[in-house]
C-alpha cells in the first residue's frame, strides 16, 4: 500500500507501508521518482530518471509541505 499525501503540479508524494522506520517521502514524476529524507533536514536519498532540475523542485515541493507530511507519517504508522 502507498498511500498518497500529497499532489502538486505533476508531484505525487507517498509512503509506502512499512518500508522502514526513518521518516522519508517518495516522490513521483512522470519522468521518474525520488526518495528524501525528512530529518534533520529534508535531503536527497536516491533518485531515478530525474533531472536535476526536477530533483530540485520536488525537494521544493517536499519542504513546502513538510508540516503536512509529518502529520501524514503519525496518522499512518501511529508514531
């Protein structure tokens, strides 16, 4: 299961279910996908088929919805 959190412009940012503990975000693009870490600090985990500039606005995009996501991780894995 992955659910959606998020959908902005051609962003789709989800979780999938018990892939492991870390607090992260995948991100989908037509073009490919991106995984951040959201602590300390949103970064960079692996990426495939993004350019550099995509790779940027979804980092944009994951910062701007932080807050949300956040609330999105407690409510789904109850923590």
């Amino acid at each position: 299961m992955s659910p959606t959190v998020v959908r902005d412009g051609p962003f789709r940012l989800f979780f999938f279910s018990r892939e492991e503990p870390r607090i992260h975000v995948h991100v989908a693009h037509p073009d490919g996908e991106a995984k951040f870490w959201l602590t300390p600090q949103v970064t960079l985990a692996n990426h495939t088929g993004l350019s550099a500039r995509q790779l940027r606005e979804a980092q944009t995009v994951v910062e701007s919805h932080l807050q949300e996501i956040a609330h999105a991780w407690q409510y789904h894995f109850g923590g």
